[in-house]
C-alpha cells in the first residue's frame, strides 16, 4: 500500500510543501509539520514492531525521512482502525488522523481542508 496520495494532500495543508516550514508555538517542522513527539510516536512505533528507532527531531527537516515517519504513522493508524472496524479507513480519516493522532477522532475544519487537496482521489479505496 502506498500513502502518496495522503501525504501529498497533507503537505500542501501542512507546509504548501515549503520545506522550512516551522510553527515555532507547536515547534513543528519541516514539510509535514512534525513534532517533537510524533518523532518519539513513530520511534515508539517501530520499537513495538521489532525495529530499532532511528529517527531524531532534526529528521522533521528531511523531506524523504518525514514522508517515512508519517508512513509509518498512517500504517499503524490504518491497522488500528481495520482491527476495530474491520475495513480500511477512508484516506480522510487516515490524513485527519495525522492532525488529531487518532484514527477514531473527527475534526471538520481540517476535514475540509484535506478533502479540498484529496480531491476524487479521497473515494478510493487502499
């Protein structure tokens, strides 16, 4: 499964793919717009899958290493909501999930903005 779709949208709500990005009142970074502790949630992540962490908060600068956090993150997220619901998420739920941090909340404001970037694209299924 690919998540190109879904980041593609969420770098132009997050950064418009500005790749210097910074909201210094959330200290989040880069093109995804990453915190210090979605670095430390994707470690986690990987930890629980048998990896070893390697991601540091100067990573949220790298493009190609916050598309890999925020794929790992929507991994995780989407099989969350299969074991739940038995389906996959919808690609908004997925990328609402990336804001919010969980899969099971709903958040309008930035639903509307994602959907504006997803586009025809948001009916597909993954």
């Amino acid at each position: 499964m690919t998540f190109t779709i879904i980041i593609t949208a969420l770098i132009a709500v997050e950064s418009r793919g500005q790749v210097m990005a910074f909201n210094q009142a959330e200290d989040a970074a880069g093109i995804l717009q990453i915190r210090p502790i979605m670095v430390k949630e994707v470690n986690r992540l990987l930890v629980l899958r048998g990896a070893t962490p390697i991601f540091k908060n100067s990573d949220r600068w790298c493009p190609g290493k916050s598309r890999r956090m925020c794929t790992i993150f929507l991994m995780h997220q989407r099989d969350r909501y299969l074991d739940k619901f038995d389906k996959e998420p919808t690609l908004t739920q997925l990328a609402v999930s990336w804001n919010t941090g969980c899969i099971f909340k709903n958040c309008c404001t930035y639903e509307d903005k994602i959907n504006k970037h997803l586009g025809r694209a948001k009916h597909v299924e993954l």
